[in-house]
C-alpha cells in the first residue's frame, strides 16, 4: 500500500491486489454470470470462459471482479499496522487505475483522517449562568392547559356557533366545478378558531345553527402541497350536523384531587410552579453548555475535511430517516411531499454536520488533554442505563453489543465528562 498525504487532511491510499488473487476474482465472475451469456453452439451457461471472453473480451467480467475485490483489500490495508495509524474517518472515494487480464489489480481510496484540533480556552469563558424564574402568570396558563385537557364536551342546542365551538360536520369540497381527493368528510369535528382548515373556512361556519347547510368559499395557499389546488378559489359544501362545546371543570380544591396527588389547590398549584422551574432551568442550563462549547469550538482550530462533513450529513439523514420511520412515515413520501431529492436533504445538514463534527472534536480534544477516564464500571453503568430505556435486561444487551461498540460508549461518556468539566 502506497499512502500520499492530501491537502485538508485528506489521505490517498494506493492498493495492488495481486494479478492471482485477480484470476480467482475474474473465476468468480465468470460463474456468477455464466448463466446469463448465449454462446452459439453452446447451451445456456455452458460456454467455457476462454470462448466469452474471446466473444466479448475478458473486460465482460472486470466489474464484478473488482467490485468483490475492493471491499476486502480497503479492509486488509486499514486493518494494517499503517492503516490502523491513519484514523480513516469517512467512507473513501474508490478508483479503479489498473485493470488488466494477467497483471494486478490496482485501485485508489480517497478518504478522510482524524483532523488534528489546537485547543484555545475552553475554562472560564465568562458565558452567564441563568436562574430560571417563574412567573404567576405562567403558572396559571398551566392549569389553564389541564383544565382543557380535563373539560367536557356537551352539546349545544340553544344557540348557533361560537369561536371556541367544536362544530361536527359533513363536507365535500369542488375546484373549478369538480370534487377533487382528500376533499371529503363525515362527522369531521372541527374546533372553530383552531386553524385547522385553510384561509376563512372555520370563520364562515361561527353563527350557524344545527341543521344548517353552507357554501364555504376558501382560497388554497400559494405554497399548498398539492399542485393541482396551490392557489385557487375552491367551494365546500357542508352541513353542521350538531354543536358542541367544551365545558371546563372549576380550578379548585376538587380538581386538584382530580388531577394530582394534592388534596388542595395551594399545593398543586406550588407543584406546578416548581416542575416548570425545574423544566425552564433545564432549558437554560442546555443553553449555557450550548454557548460555553460553541466558544471552546471558536477558540479551537482544525481543519475539517468535506469528505467528513459529507459522511456526517448523510448520518444526519438516516437518523431522520428512522425517527420518522418510528411515527409510521416514508422518508420517501416526505421527500415528494416537500419536493425535495436526498441530496437536497443531504445539503441542508451539512452546516448542522460541521458543527456536531467540531463540538465531538474538541470535546474529544479536551478529554484527552484534562486525562479524563471512562472505568468499565462506568460503561456497565450506561449501558444498564440503555437497557432500562429497551426494557431489556443489561446482561442481555451486553451480549449484542461489539468491542467497538462498548469503545464507542467509552468515547461518548468521556465526552460527557468533558460538558461536565467546562460547563462548571
């Protein structure tokens, strides 16, 4: 292996294969694609290989042979005493420079090193540390939530709509004289004020009793997702078939009972004004860390190769990718809907991407300069910590997990610790 240092911390790695190791390649592909070449005078996957490559020439099977090639010799070479010493930190970018019949394989990878990181200050960065307060307001916009999580919903017979309403209706919706998809619906109940219909819908149903049949005209939005509607006028036709309203339980001693361990109002409301301090003083406290690592980042240098960025904002894109997976969505689906490809995505994480890769690094940097040590009781610790959040038993998963992966728990607790240490 032939390794030449790049501008930007990037690395070219030379790779020979010998011109055996070629030929057993080259085997390979022929009887992997033997089946699917006609050779007059043969029958189908008979034709001997010196007959094809004599018809099509020997470079009908070099695609294969190099694709079942590389991975491995990538592989051998990083797993080497010099490769080991590279720190490759991105995926390489492959190409082929010899490939011949009778001669050795050769190819390049381009890939990405661990760049190196010059700390600045990164203690005592003078970033304010905030105390949360809670106003009484606040407070009581939080029992104002709870008493409409808790309400009731009655029926209203005496008096047409009113903003605040929830209004059970029928409709079908026409654009230019004809229905179109997804404008039609049952017993759909609509809370009026909410927005949850477009332009003055939910307006133009407030003073409508029950029983009341109406023309609805809206406008669609510039920016509507579907094409076909972006823009234009359109006419709903739409009963109200009843009325409801919600009807809120009185903020007293009783609801406290109803809704909390308390038994008076007093101590659920000092309850309620303690968990929204201690959630705003988590909020500021992630706020101050956030501040005090980005100047530690800006007080660094390193320099940061694109390969790296790009090999993280495609990380970024699979994690989004499998948390909307999880709430039941295709991430292909959202991408027609947003009218964007992957690689559109892929761009817009790319800032988000340099910035994890420079907090990781520095923080990394800062760990190894303060001697900051993971102990095996400490990765026993986290990882019974991620078996409560499988609901597995900690023994159990550690079974799954590789020497890589506990190396991994290691790097990210003592990055944790670094938080820790400058965040103090």
């Amino acid at each position: 292996m032939i390794i030449e240092r790049l501008d930007h911390n990037m690395v070219k790695l030379t790779i020979e294969v010998s011109a055996d190791d070629f030929e057993n390649a080259m085997q390979q592909a022929y009887l992997k694609n033997r089946n699917r070449i006609q050779i007059q005078g043969f029958r189908k996957g008979k034709a001997p290989r010196f007959m094809i490559e004599k018809m099509y020439g020997p470079e009908v099977f070099y695609e294969d042979a190099a694709n079942s090639l590389i991975p491995d010799a990538y592989q051998k070479a990083l797993d080497s005493e010099e490769g080991k010493a590279l720190d490759i930190v991105s995926q390489p970018e492959i190409d082929v420079t010899q490939v011949e019949k009778g001669k050795p394989f050769i190819f390049t990878a381009e890939a990405a090193v661990r760049p190196e990181v010059t700390l600045g200050e990164y203690m005592n960065l003078g970033v304010e540390k905030k105390t949360a307060e809670v106003t009484d307001e606040e407070v009581e916009n939080e029992l104002q939530k709870t008493r409409e999580q808790n309400a009731r919903t009655i029926t209203v017979e005496d008096r047409p709509s009113e903003m605040g309403d929830i209004v059970v209706i029928d409709y079908e919706g026409f654009c230019e004289g004809e229905a179109f998809d997804g404008g039609k619906g049952e017993n759909h109940e609509l809370e009026l004020g909410s927005h949850s219909f477009i332009d003055t819908f939910e307006d133009q149903l407030v003073g409508k009793n029950a029983g009341d049949e109406v023309d609805v005209n809206v406008t669609f939005p510039e920016d509507y997702h579907a094409e076909n509607l972006a823009g234009k006028p359109a006419l709903f036709k739409v009963k109200v078939n009843s009325i409801k309203k919600k009807e809120l339980p009185e903020l007293d001693d009783e609801f406290a009972e109803e809704v909390s361990d308390f038994d008076t109002l007093a101590e659920y409301r000092e309850d309620v004004k303690k968990k929204l301090a201690e959630k705003k003083q988590g909020e500021l406290d992630n706020e101050y860390r956030d501040e005090v690592l980005k100047k530690a980042v800006e007080n660094a240098e390193m320099d940061i190769p694109q390969a790296m960025i790009d090999d993280q904002a495609r990380q970024l894109v699979n994690e989004q990718a499998q948390r909307m997976q999880q709430m039941g969505l295709d991430m292909k689906t959202y991408l027609q809907y947003t009218g964007q490809t992957a690689q559109d995505l892929q761009n817009q994480m790319k800032d988000q991407a340099e910035t994890r890769i420079k907090n990781s690094l520095v923080l990394s940097a800062i760990a190894k300069k303060e001697n900051i040590e993971i102990s095996e009781d400490d990765v026993k610790a986290e990882i019974e910590n991620m078996a409560k959040m499988y609901q597995m038993e900690a023994d159990q998963l550690e079974t799954y997990l590789s020497d890589t992966d506990k190396e991994n728990i290691k790097n990210d607790l003592a990055i944790q610790k670094a938080v820790e240490l400058i965040s103090k």
